[in-house]
C-alpha cells in the first residue's frame, strides 16, 4: 500500500496522467523529471520505445551557465536547450508530460524556455 508521501502521491498522479498521454512519432512525449538539485528533460518516441533529445541541468553547456542545477534559471535554461535540440532534429509539437509535478515553479520554466526556443504544446 502507498505510505501517502509526497513521492508517492506525485507517482499516483503520474500514472493517471501517463493513461492517457503517449508519444508518437508525428508528436513525441515530452518527459520531465525534477530532483531537489537537477531537473531533465528528454522527448521520447512511445511508440518505438526511443529517446529522440534529452537535456539534464547536469549538461557541460547548461552547468557552465547555471551555477546550481535546483532553481528557475536552470530551468529555463534546461527548456531553451531541450528547445533547441528539438527543432534541430526537425521535431516542432511535443506532448507536455510533467511527470505527476505540479504546474509550477521550476516545471513552468523549463516549459516556458522549451515554448521560447520554438517548442509546440
């Protein structure tokens, strides 16, 4: 049975999400998860089981620019470069899976900065 924590309770929220969002070749599923110190991203192709683009805080390019990986610049970094990644890869509409997170704070900059970079969800 589930303890009712605050991990536990974000899984259940998850799973009620992921029922009914999956990602396609045509519109991938953009995967975030967030940790007290980093956050990543990845969009994923369900269909084949493939990752197409990731990005973490932990990136060379994105750690020299953030000094710490836990707050909103990092984010919003983390979403432009995500952003980027993807439409170098030809991949323009995503969709958005905030993995049982709630809309706020560092989960709506990374959201943000993936929209800014050209990103569609």
């Amino acid at each position: 049975m589930a303890k009712n924590t605050r991990n536990d309770k974000r899984l259940v929220r998850h799973a009620r999400v992921r029922h009914n969002l999956s990602g396609t070749p045509e519109k991938p599923r953009m995967c975030v998860y967030r940790s007290l110190k980093n956050i990543s991203v990845q969009i994923i192709d369900d269909v084949h089981g493939h990752t197409l683009v990731a990005a973490s805080s932990l990136d060379k390019e994105i750690k020299a620019q953030a000094a710490y990986g836990g707050n909103k610049e990092a984010a919003k970094l983390v979403g432009e470069v995500i952003g980027k990644r993807a439409v170098e890869k030809g991949i323009c509409e995503v969709a958005f899976d905030r993995g049982g997170f709630l809309y706020h704070g560092r989960v709506k900059e990374l959201a943000d900065g993936a929209r800014s970079a050209g990103l569609k969800f």
